[in-house]
C-alpha cells in the first residue's frame, strides 16, 4: 500500500502537467491560426522592377501589378457620310458618330500608355478610364498601322501605377499567362491561359504570340503578363467566327511594341530595319519545284540591290538557320525578330550554304520600299540616279502594282503628291495613303521620265 501511494501520486501530477501543457500548446497554435500577413499596400507594389525567373504557381502577384496598369479607351469617330442623300439631294448627310472601346496599358508613371492603332484609328476625341474609376482625356503621340502599336498620353497630377516592358523572345509555348483588359465595356478583366505558340503569322509577315487564354472584344490593346507580372504582350486579335472568343487569341510580342514606342517617342515614326532579301516560304514548292531538303529556316530566293543582305555577301539559296541568339524555323521567326530591331543595328546571321554552316555579320539599313496601305502599289525611295533622271529630290517611284492597274502603265513613274499635298518619301506616302477616304475622290500627281506631269484619279 505504501508503494502504490507514491506511484498514484505521481501519475495524478504527471496527468495534471499534460493538461496544462496540451492548453497552452492549444491556445499558442489558435493564436498563430488568428494572426495573418496583411495585403501589400498597392502603393508599395513595385511596377518596374523585374521579379525573377523562377515562375510562380498562382497569379495573385501578376493580377496585382497588372490590373491597375490597366485602362479603359473610349473612342468617338466621326460618321460616314451617306452617298444616298449626296446623289439625290445634292449635300452630305453624316451619321451619328460612332463610339468605340478598347483597353491601353500604362508604361510610365506620368501617363504614357501603349494600345493597339486599330483601338484609336480615325477616333475624333479618345478619354481614358483608369481602374479607380479616374477618366481623363487623352492625346495620340503616334501610331503604326503595321504592328497595330499606338501611344498615347494623358496628364495626370499624381504618379500612376505601370507595367514595364519585359523580354517576349525569352517566353516559352506552355508557360502560362494572363490576358487583362476590358471585355464588353467591363472593367479591369484577368483571364488565364498558355502561349499556345510564338511567331504566328497572320498575313503581313507579323509575328505574333497566340494564346488560349479568352480575349474578347474590348480587350485589343490590353496586357499579355507572365506568372511574374512582366509585360510580355499586347493583346490585338481574335480567331473567331462568331466576334467573340473561340479558342484562340494573338498579342503583338513586347520586344515589337517596346521598340515602336521608343521610335514614336524619339523619332515620331517607326524606323523600320531590313535585310533585302525575298524569301520562298512554302515548303511544298521549294521540296518540289527546288529541289530543297533542307526545309528548316528561310530561303532566300533573291537579294535586293544595295541591300544590307548584298553588302553582307548573302547570296540566292543562302537558307539562314539562325539571328543572333534566335533559332530561325520560318519567315516569321525572323521578320518577328527584325521588327524588334532599328536601322544600323547589327546582327549575326548563320546560314546553310551547299550544306556549310558561315557566319555573316550584317549591318541592318532604312527599309527603302513598301505597299501602300488601301491601294497596294508598291513604292520605293528615289536613288540619286532616279533623282536626276526625274529632276526631282521628293516623292517615290511606283515599282509595283496591283492586276487591276497592269494595263494603266504606272510602274516606273514618279508619285509627287497626294491631293495636293507633297509626298517626300515612303514614310510620308503611307500616312497620306493612310488618311484616303474611301467615300471620297482621291488625286494622284505624278511625273515621267520624260518629265511630263499626269494625274491618276481614283473615285
């Protein structure tokens, strides 16, 4: 008995110390359980600096930092006018005019803010809705039809949240990412999707990135972010049927937007960098028709005069393989790459030539020729042999057109103004050509080599 007393004893307070233990523990796990890490201020968000490379597994980082970069574009244009009332009545009846929508991104804290050119093309007044609700009105710095890049600004007194632009070559097909804008006139929108693939064509030689995450209309000119919240789009087309999203989507990659921005803002036109090459893109005729087994990468069926690809010693049935650090697949690997690119910059091309791997380091030139937009003739700078020929230092020389004007003898002919106002060059060409009104005349001044002066109008 004696024995057994001690043992009860020490079993009794062994017993109560568990219990007073086991509360304590219990209360120090609840309170832990109670206490959480409160949400950055967005304030504190850091819009500029890159995170690092690792991915991360959810998107609550880059929806932060992304939707208040985010805006809403309004757009008015003026109404066409109705050709029926101008036949019969004598006088031009215009419509109410029309309102439109999109979405811009902010890349500076004093209001710069990249959108697509199709979001503000023709627009008469554009305002610009920040997340907070804040609307303000905005100006055109510039635009690029071919890109489908604008910029735009608006004056603001306090710094505003931005997205810098990150490194679209480095993101890879499968990586996920997220498409925000304004669908349907809501507000700042996240969807989430992969990049489905890099360097899709869509009929002008662009290179865009496509995705399955839903774009719908509102959403042009939105941002394309990766896990980490780095702009590595702008969104600009859907492949639809129906107007609304159906699988697919399209952004214009970072590296093309980033580079058309710094041309508009320090040059006030895109600077445009070529090789002068031509290029047989279908597999089918170069296997059959050429005799090519190699298929991979770009083959060059002809090298342009005075070009930076004839300078370089690139010759016809060179097949370039790879620019700089960029495998090249198809032509639009590398018109997507050369898109980022300015006059003068250099680049290192390797080529397949008769089966040999050569280096070539090529000095990129102004682009010398382009189609003009609505009418398709092609266009080229005059050279200083032209120039004396024509006895005349501006306008541009008609090198190609369409089959519906073969038979009116254009080619070789010197366009020098566009109703009335002087053409001087391809740049200023295009944006004449740019502003043509379809339901109006347009005149055409042109000269030939005999220095007689024609005019072409087209109704």
């Amino acid at each position: 008995m004696k024995k057994i007393l001690p043992l009860t004893i020490s079993a009794f307070l062994g017993a109560i110390l568990s219990l007073v233990l086991f509360n304590y523990t219990n209360k120090t796990s609840s309170l832990k359980m109670e206490i959480s890490t409160p949400p950055t201020p967005l304030s504190e968000v850091n819009y500029n600096v890159l995170s690092t490379n690792e991915p991360l597994s959810d998107f609550n980082l880059a929806a932060e930092k992304t939707i208040h970069a985010v805006v809403h574009v309004k757009n008015i244009k003026e109404g066409t006018p109705n050709k029926i009332f101008e036949y019969f009545y004598g006088y031009q009846y215009k419509s109410t005019p029309q309102l439109g929508s999109g979405s811009g991104v902010i890349i500076s804290p004093d209001g710069y803010i990249v959108t697509n050119h199709h979001v503000i093309d023709k627009a008469t007044e554009l305002s610009v809705t920040l997340n907070n609700n804040s609307t303000y009105k905005a100006k055109i710095i510039g635009s690029d039809s071919n890109t489908d890049i604008a910029l735009l600004k608006i004056e603001t007194e306090e710094p505003l949240p931005y997205l810098s632009f990150g490194d679209s070559d480095m993101a890879k097909i499968g990586e996920w990412v997220l498409a925000v804008g304004n669908p349907f006139n809501l507000t700042s929108t996240v969807t989430a999707g992969i990049i489905s693939a890099k360097a899709r064509e869509l009929g002008k030689n662009q290179s865009f990135i496509q995705t399955d995450a839903a774009v719908n209309p509102g959403n042009s000119g939105g941002a394309l972010v990766n896990t980490r919240g780095d702009l590595i789009g702008i969104n600009t087309a859907i492949s639809t049927n129906s107007g609304s999203y159906m699988g697919y989507s399209f952004a214009v990659p970072s590296n093309i937007a980033n580079k058309v921005v710094g041309d508009i803002m320090e040059y006030g036109a895109v600077k445009t960098a070529v090789l002068g090459i031509s290029a047989i893109t279908s597999k089918e005729v170069l296997n059959e028709e050429y005799g090519v087994e190699d298929l991979e990468g770009v083959y060059i069926s002809s090298v342009e005069e005075a070009s930076a690809a004839e300078k370089a010693g690139l010759k016809e049935g060179d097949i370039i393989k790879q620019i700089d650090y960029l495998k090249i697949r198809k032509f639009s690997d590398l018109t997507g790459y050369l898109s980022s690119k300015r006059p003068y910059d250099q680049v290192e091309l390797s080529i397949s030539r008769e089966g040999e791997r050569i280096k070539k380091q090529v000095t990129l030139l102004e682009k010398q020729s382009l189609m003009l937009p609505k009418i398709g003739f092609t266009v080229k700078n005059l050279s200083k042999e032209d120039e004396e020929i024509f006895k005349t230092k501006k306008g541009v020389k008609i090198i190609n057109v369409p089959p519906q004007y073969k038979n009116y003898g254009l080619i070789g002919k010197v366009v020098t103004a566009i109703d009335d106002q002087e053409v001087k060059n391809i740049e200023t060409a295009q944006k004449l050509f740019d502003q043509i009104n379809r339901y109006q005349r347009t005149s055409m001044s042109m000269i030939n080599e005999a220095g007689e002066k024609e005019r072409l109008i087209f109704q």
